[in-house]
C-alpha cells in the first residue's frame, strides 16, 4: 500500500541510494529514480526511472510535476579514483552542477515540492583540533579540497529555499553496508587473517550504519521542522584500531594478526586520498538526537555484528 507520497532521488543507483529506495517503498512511498539512462525498468512497481543530463541541463519534467520531495545523492565517488586536478573537479562539478539543475528545473516546472532532503559529509570537517572535542554543525567548514566541496555542494543547494522549499543537509559519516563501500575494505585484510589498522590507529572514525543513515534521510522527510545541516554519525565513534580490532574479532574470533599499515605505504597507494584515511574527526550526533531521532546501531560492536550475520 502506497502513502501516495512521491520522492524523486538522484544518486538512486549508488550504495546509499539503492538502500534508501528500498527503505521507502517499504514505507509507502513511490520513489522516482533519475538516471542518464533512457532504458532503465525495474520489477518494484513503487520504482520508476526518469531522465535527466546534467551536461545538457535537463531533467524530465513530469518527474518534477509529480515530486513531493527530492532526496539529492548524486556526486562522484571522492576516493574512487587518483585525485588529479581533473578529478577533484569532477568531484565538486558533479554536485553543483547537479544542484543546480533542479534548482533550475523547479524555476522552470510547475511543481509541489515540500522539502529537498541533499547529501553532505562530514569531509566539512578537518582534523580534530583538541583531544575530546566533537564538531558540530556551526563548526567552519575546513580550507582543504573536501571542506571547500562540501561548504560548495550545500551552497549549491540553498537557493531552493528562496523558492519556499525546506532544505535539510546531511552531512554523513562513513558509511558502514554489507554491500560494499568502506567496510568491504576493511574486510579485505581481515579475511587473509590480517588485521590492517592505518597509520598509528588513533585517528577517530565518525561512523554511522547505513540502515540509520536511510532513517535520518527518512526522518527529515517527515518532520517539517528539520532545515539546515545535521551530521549523520552513529553516538560513538572510534578509533581506525577500534574498528579494525572489532571487525576482525567478529570475523575471524581469534585467528588474525595485528599489522599497522605505515603512514608512507599509504601515501604510495592512495596519494592525496590518503589524508582522508589518515585523519581523525570525531564528530556529533546531538543535533539529530534532539529532533527525536534514535539509532537502532549506537554502538560499533552492535553495528557490525548485524551487518555480518549469517
């Protein structure tokens, strides 16, 4: 049974975007998934494709006229590839640009969207500035490559609120799913019997279970009084050894071995990415919590022990 509720997501076909899709057709929604593709079909009658191109600043729209709301996800994966100038641009291009066609096409198309539920990350954030201390929303962006896309991706979004629309910015921790992402590869050492923790292992690791992640995209759709930014991140962050430690401990009980993975080796592998890895950020949920928010994962143990089971 439908709520007669239509969302309207771009990035539906990424590892976020797919669990969400689900997450709301099984809550009633009808969702409408933008695609570059002309062709794309799918067996859930509550999911339906419309086109959109970014280059030639187009989105169909029927799927605007009938939108109620609009969860943005779209962007280039920020470590999917070598961090050459050619990709960071990619990487911020992808978003505001992206942004900036549906703020053009709600201009330009009758519509009766409520809210535009947008995509952020705490890369808003830079390296913890004192032992204890956890960011929070009215914290400056960083200076760096990923703070300046992030305070770019939100700006490139606000302007809907002139149009009367709600805008809520989620800014998400690292995303924990059984279907790829950060954890597959973390779990890539562990199944050879090797737990690889990076550089010393103190860096902080804000975190959040993908299946809550979906509840907060869900939560800022239902309740009108969320605007503005809000970190997506579990209560307790850890450790990068917390979380490797943990993750091997379920995976392999016993029968792994500790193996810290140097600073240099990382920088030789990843480049610039490697100081994404490398850096702590410990940052907090409150905000979200006041709103009314629970986390059915609060805890990293909790976290990965559903995630994993059989």
């Amino acid at each position: 049974m439908t709520n007669g509720k239509n969302i309207l997501i771009t990035g539906g076909t990424g590892l976020v975007g797919n669990a969400l899709c689900t997450m709301l057709t099984e809550k009633g929604y009808s969702v409408t998934v933008l695609t570059r593709s002309t062709n794309k079909s799918t067996n859930n009658s509550a999911v339906d494709y419309a086109h959109w191109d970014i280059n030639n600043n187009y989105i169909d729209p029927v799927a605007i006229s009938k939108a109620d709301y609009i969860i943005h996800l779209a962007g280039a994966g920020v470590v999917d590839k070598k961090w050459t100038a050619a990709y960071k641009k990619e990487i911020q291009d992808s978003r505001i640009k992206s942004s900036e066609l549906i703020i053009h096409s709600l201009q330009n198309n009758s519509h009766k969207v409520k809210a535009i539920i947008s995509a952020s990350a705490i890369g808003w954030y830079g390296p913890d500035v004192k032992e204890n201390y956890q960011f929070v929303e009215t914290d400056a962006a960083d200076v760096h490559f990923l703070g300046e896309t992030c305070k770019l991706w939100e700006e490139s979004i606000e302007p809907a609120t002139k149009l009367g629309i709600r805008v809520c910015k989620i800014r998400t921790g690292i995303v924990l799913s059984k279907n790829g992402g950060a954890l597959a590869e973390f779990m890539k050492p562990i199944r050879l019997g090797i737990a690889g923790i990076l550089g010393n292992g103190k860096q902080i690791v804000s975190w959040i279970h993908i299946d809550d992640l979906c509840r907060i995209f869900i939560h800022a759709i239902e309740n009108e009084n969320l605007n503005g930014s809000y970190n997506a991140v579990a209560p307790a962050p850890v450790s990068n050894k917390t979380l490797t430690l943990t993750l091997a401990k379920i995976m392999k009980g016993i029968f792994f071995i500790p193996s810290y993975v140097p600073k240099f080796v990382l920088k030789i592998m990843m480049g610039e990415r490697s100081i994404e890895v490398l850096k702590s950020t410990n940052v907090s949920c409150e905000k979200i919590r006041n709103t009314g928010f629970t986390f059915l994962y609060p805890s990293i143990e909790v976290a990965l022990r559903q995630l994993l089971k059989k």
